[in-house]
C-alpha cells in the first residue's frame, strides 16, 4: 500500500513539474545569430490563430534554447556512388550541419532523432546511407565543443523545396526550421 501511495505521489509530482513549465520558451525555438535579410527569412503560420515560426536559410547560425547553435552549412546533390544509388528520379540530398554545444554540460545529438526532413508537401523524407558522404553528426558533444556532419537523404529529383527541422528535446512543443532549395 505504501508504495503504491509513493508512485501515486511521485506521478504526482511529475505531472504538477510538467504543468509548471509554462511553454512561452521552448529548448527547440531558435533566433538568429548571425544577421540575415528580411527577404529571405520569413515567417509563416499554419493557421492565423497559430504562433508564427521563423525560417531561417542555409549559412544562418541559429540559437536553439540554451543547448544548441546549429548552422545548416550547405546543400547539395549527389547520384551516390559504386556501392549506392538512388531509385530512379530520385536524388540524394546532403545537408551539410555543424551543431555547437552551448551548455555547461555534456549533451548528445542523434541525426535520426533531432532531424526532420519535408519535402513541400509536408512528405517526410527517408535517410538514406551514402558510402561516400561524410559521416553523420551523432554523438556526444562535451560542453563547448562541437560536432559536424552530412545529413542524407533520397528524394525525388522532381522536387525543389524542403524544410529541414531540429528538435533539441523531443519532450517539449516547437522546433527550428531550415528552408532548402535545390
């Protein structure tokens, strides 16, 4: 009985910690760092009683909660090589990301996990593993320090226009957005 009446309190307590945060900040919203024209960063809404999320472009450091600074370096494509290919009328699209630690702690960053890619549609795309591309950045990074990588992924060669998002804790609402033109 008593330790029933323990979890019973503790699950408690984890729900009233989760209501306290308030959600005005999220660890996934991210601001600018370095300066950008306003014609190429725009904001945009799903809806209009929906907050507005920021868009920044290839190049732009980018300020995520307290934990991260990730820069989408560059884009390009890519037919693989002699041991992968994509399908045919599709394309590997390589994102090239530095990510730099911010806090005073220890953190780790996960390709597949902090990393969403869409097409225009909303399609979320697949990685793909290219031999010949670098490696991805997965791991831990001390505080301070920083890790870069080649994102990779098959897409369609008929598409133009993908977001890229980041997500620096899965347990919060929000994430940090990228528009990529190839």
């Amino acid at each position: 009985m008593k330790r029933a009446l323990s979890l019973v309190i503790g699950v408690g307590l984890l729900i009233v910690a989760l209501l306290a945060c308030d959600g005005s900040t999220s660890s996934n919203t991210g601001t600018a760092v370095t300066p950008s024209s306003s014609s190429t960063t725009n904001k945009t809404s799903a809806s209009t009683s929906a907050p507005a999320t920021q868009h920044f472009k290839v190049g732009q450091a980018v300020k995520v909660g307290d934990s991260w600074q990730v820069t989408v370096l560059g884009v390009k494509t890519s037919d693989g090589d002699e041991f992968s290919h994509p399908k045919a009328g599709n394309t590997y699209l390589l994102i090239d990301v530095s990510l730099k630690n911010l806090s005073s702690s220890e953190q780790v960053v996960s390709s597949a996990a902090n990393f969403t890619l869409r097409d225009s549609s909303g399609q979320e795309m697949d990685f793909a593993i290219v031999t010949s591309a670098p490696k991805t950045p997965d791991g831990k990074v001390e505080a301070g320090g920083q890790i870069r990588g080649t994102l990779a992924y098959e897409v369609p060669r008929s598409e133009h226009h993908y977001t890229l998002a980041f997500v620096s804790d899965l347990l919060e609402s929000g994430q940090t957005i990228w528009d990529i033109s190839i």
